[in-house]
C-alpha cells in the first residue's frame, strides 16, 4: 500500500491495518523459520508497509503546525 492510499485513510483505520500487518509479518516471520516460505521478500514488503502506517499514524497524530 502506498503513502498516498493510508494518508487517505482516518486514524482507527491505519490502527487495524497497522495491527493486521504487524500480525502478517509475525505469521510470516515464523512460517520462514519454520522453512515453509517460498516467497521470502513478502517480510521485507510487509516491514515497509508497517513502517508507512507508523509514519503517516505519527504524522496524523502530531499537532499541526
């Protein structure tokens, strides 16, 4: 998802997206220790995703100036 697209997005709806990414990436993360992931650079999209949603939920959050 891009900037752009969870900008868009109100604060409680980043919130779950944040939440159900961060679920996502640990599913993930355990299935490759698990050797059962094919597609290793899904973790690495996922982790971009997260950090999108934290900066755009800060950005929401801060006061305007």
């Amino acid at each position: 998802m891009k900037a752009e697209q969870i900008r868009e997005l109100s604060v409680e709806e980043i919130s779950k997206k944040l939440r159900d990414s961060r679920q996502e990436l640990l599913d993930l993360k355990l299935r490759q220790q698990q050797g059962q992931l094919e597609k290793t650079h899904e973790i690495k999209l996922l982790r971009r995703d997260v950090a999108r949603c934290e900066t755009v939920l800060a950005q929401k959050a801060a006061p305007a100036e």
